[in-house]
C-alpha cells in the first residue's frame, strides 16, 4: 500500500485506489466494453500477475464488480461499478489533455460521441453558472476536513486576514 491512502486529502485518497501504474488503463478499457481477464490481459500487454493485482485492488476498492459468466470453470468478466462509472468523466478529461498536449502521431486515437450525436471535448464547468472551471477561475477553499497533516496543511493552516 502507498502512503496516498495516509494523506489526509481526497486527490491522495483517489490515487491510493486509481493512480496505480495500468488503473486508468484498464478502467478505460472496461468502459470501452473489455471485460474478460485474458481481454484485457491482451488488449493492454499487461502481465496476468499485474493484471491480477490491479483488479483485486479495485474490486475491493469497489470500483469494479466481479460478475461471473461461466459455472465450469468458473470464470468471471469485470464491469465499472458506481464508482468507476463516476470516474469515467475525470477519465475522458484526462484523455482531452492528452489530445492537447501529447497527442500521438496522426492523431487523438479516439473520439467522443455525446449522447445528444455530436462529437465533443470535455470541458469542467461549474454546475451554477455554466462558466469554465479551470485554474484561472477557481479558487480553493478549507473544508470541513482539512486537518493539519500530510496533504491538507494548506488549507488547515490560519488564513491570514
């Protein structure tokens, strides 16, 4: 276990459970419709003790479910549970920098289709005023748990008037 889960700061927290190396991979590809074991195994190139690993890790993280598809030999295929169902949009944001900033040669490998038939770029917005959310425009505040500690010592430390 990495100290993430030590900090007392919600990005550390995700990143104990997602930001291993492989996770957003395999949380993309699961999204994408890759269930089974030797799927995805295939599909990310990713060594079946790893593989095995990571998903254990988010299962228990309750992330990811287990469903069985086959009796004998039991074998199961692995689906985004609520949670990895709302890590989906955090996920495509990442992939929009990517687009912008590191892009492969020949292009963004994937495009996004919105329900309504466009195509799209993920942009944060605030819920209220519809305006974009980014670095310029936010402005980060103590919550009820900041606390001083690792990951939190900003905003638990006295604001100067």
């Amino acid at each position: 276990m990495n100290r993430f889960g030590e900090m007392h700061c919600s990005i550390a927290q995700a990143v104990g459970v997602i930001g291993e190396p492989w996770t957003p991979l395999i949380l993309r590809d699961l999204f994408l419709g890759v269930r089974r074991f030797d799927e995805l195994a295939q599909d990310l190139g990713i060594s079946r003790n790893l593989l095995t690993a990571r998903l254990e890790r988010l299962v228990e993280a309750g992330v990811v479910e287990r469903r069985p598809y086959q009796e004998r030999p039991v074998r199961y295929e692995y689906h985004l549970a609520e949670a990895g169902r709302e890590i989906v949009p955090a996920l495509i944001t990442l992939m929009a920098w990517g687009d912008k900033w590191s892009t492969p040669p020949g292009g963004p490998p994937a495009l996004l289709v919105h329900s309504c038939g466009q195509l799209f770029t993920p942009v944060v917005t605030c819920p209220h005023c519809g305006g974009e959310a980014d670095a310029d425009t936010i402005t980060v505040v103590g919550g009820p748990g900041a606390a001083q500690g690792p990951g939190t010592m900003v905003l638990a430390a006295p604001r100067e008037s």
